[in-house]
C-alpha cells in the first residue's frame, strides 16, 4: 500500500506494457467474443437460450479463476524464491490497489468545479461513474464524485487488500478478475443479464467483508475528524445501506453521507434510461467542491488507519513467540 501510494502505477511502465487489469480485461473479452452467442428470436427458444448463456457466462468465469489463479500462484512462488523476492511480490501487489488514483481522479472533479467549469467536471466525473453525466447539474456532479469515491475505497483499495491478507498475491489477483469481470459484464442488458449473472453475484459475494469494513474505517475516520461526525455516520449506515441498490456499495456510502452530512444515491441515469434508487443519509442534496475536499479528507484518513491496523498485524505475525 505505501508503494502505490508513493509512486501508484508510471504511466510510463503502463504505455509500455499495460497494467495487470487491462491484460485481465482482454481475457475477458476473449470469453466474451468466444462464448456469448446472440440471442435466439422466438420467446421459447430465447428462454433456452438464456440457460445456455448463463452456463456459458458461469464457464467463462471459471476459466477466467483458473488462468488468473495459475499465473498469480506461479509468479508468486517464483518471485519468492529469488534474493529480495517480498519486495518483488509487492512491488507487483501494489498495481492491484488504486488508492493514489483515486484520489487523483476525483481530485480533478473538485479542482474543476472550484474553476467553475461545470462541463470540465462532468467530463472529469464521467471517468469514474457509469451514469450519463452531461445534464448533472454542480450538485449532482459532487455527489456522483463523492459516490464514487466512497464505493471505490471499498472496491480499489479496501476489497484488494483484504484478499491479499486473506490469500497473498492470489487472492488479490483474483479478486482483481471477479470485480473486473462484473464491471464489463455483470450489466442487466439483453446481451450480458444471463451471461455476466455469474460474473454480478460473484462480485457481490466478494466485496460483501470489504463493504462493511470500509464503512467502518470511514466511521473510524470520522471521528478523528473535526469536520465529520461519526455518530451520523453510524446512524446512517444502520438506517439507509441495506435500503441501496447494491447489496455492498450502500454501506460506504451511508457512512460518508452521514459524516458529511449529505444524501447521496437517489435516482440516476444510466444510458438513458433512469434508475431508481433510494435516498442514502438524511443531510443536504446541495453539495459543493468544499464537500469533494472534505470527503478527500476522510478517505486519507480512513486509508491511514487501514495501513496502521495491516502494519499492527504484521507485526504480530512477525513478532518473536
């Protein structure tokens, strides 16, 4: 986590030769050229179809687990048997983590709404949400990026790390491939709803530990916080995270709208076509570029605490008996 908080990942380094999600991506893309065949015309044949696409979706996942796992357990094995092989090992274990990033990429929301550039920050907030994003207004910019930032705390940073803990580079490895799995096909379309089923509850079942976590550090961060309240915080995420969409993004969520004292979630357009959802934090829907730095803040915070407690626990492993 300090490497890729120190340098994240050279672009250099990925014009050059990619990053291990992008290699991850063109598999999946394999599986999905090779194995999502069109859907048949007759309402019959359709629903025949549709088993055979969610076998041929669960078929490509589990091949996707198998390279991933193989390639991880291997490079894994092999990196730990040369001098200064640990370092190797995280080194290539912090290309899986995006703390640096993410930051950076909603930093760019705040620098952009700060200039007054409504449609600098749509295009700066369009990066990291799927929803359309050119008729938000500045309020709806912040919230999307505030979202996003809570959700990918728990999915980029958290979710990674704990895998890692639990099952070394593999386990981050594979968590890397589920969660990029669902982000291109775990979509409820006519094309990926059967075949990417597989892909959508997997990743729900990954990130379910993550989630709560997070909500925890974000609770935690809070606290130490002047500007948060980490009494809202908790208040929200027992009232309003199960009540998201999402079985998991809710939590993140919750906590840091009731810390900032803001409602995040709501309705949003996705390719559209409007999505309901419910009210996340019971504060302001008016929310500004001063609300992007405060939730900025709390996630620094959040992230030191999670590298103080993975430090605190190394240190136990390696502590004399």
């Amino acid at each position: 986590m300090l490497i890729e908080l120190s340098i994240g990942y050279p672009e250099r380094v990925q014009r050059a030769i990619g990053h291990p999600v992008t290699w991850i991506g063109r598999l999946i893309g394999v599986l999905d050229r090779s194995l999502n065949r069109a859907r048949a015309a007759s309402p019959l044949a359709r629903e025949g179809k549709d088993r055979a696409r969610r076998a041929a979706g669960i078929a490509a996942i589990l091949i996707l687990l198998g390279i991933v796992a193989a390639v991880a357990v291997i490079v894994e094995h092999e990196l730990f048997r040369i001098p200064f092989g640990l370092l190797a090992v995280a080194l290539l274990a912090s290309t899986l983590t995006a703390q640096r990033s993410l930051h950076r990429h909603v930093a760019d929301v705040a620098a952009a709404l700060d200039k007054g550039d409504i449609a600098a920050g749509r295009a700066a907030v369009s990066r990291i949400v799927g929803r359309d994003t050119q008729t938000l207004d500045a309020a709806g910019v912040v919230r999307a990026a505030i979202e996003s930032l809570a959700e990918n705390f728990s999915d980029a940073v958290v979710a990674p790390v704990l895998w890692m803990v639990i099952a070394g580079l593999p386990g981050a490895a594979l968590y890397k491939a589920i969660n990029t799995a669902d982000s291109m096909i775990g979509h409820r379309t006519p094309r990926y709803a059967a075949f990417g089923w597989a892909a959508a509850r997997l990743d729900d079942l990954v990130n379910l530990p993550a989630s709560r976590l997070s909500a925890l550090l974000l609770v935690a961060a809070a606290a130490l916080s002047k500007d948060a309240s980490a009494g809202a915080a908790c208040r929200a995420v027992w009232r309003d995270a199960a009540r998201h969409r999402s079985p998991n993004a809710g939590y993140p969520e919750a906590a840091m709208a009731g810390a900032l004292g803001l409602a995040l979630a709501g309705p949003r357009v996705y390719g559209g076509v409007r999505v309901e959802d419910a009210m996340i934090g019971d504060g302001r829907r008016d929310a500004g570029a001063a609300d992007i730095l405060r939730a900025l803040r709390l996630y620094r915070r959040a992230d030191a605490i999670l590298i103080a407690l993975l430090a605190a626990f190394a240190i136990l492993l390696i502590a004399p008996k």
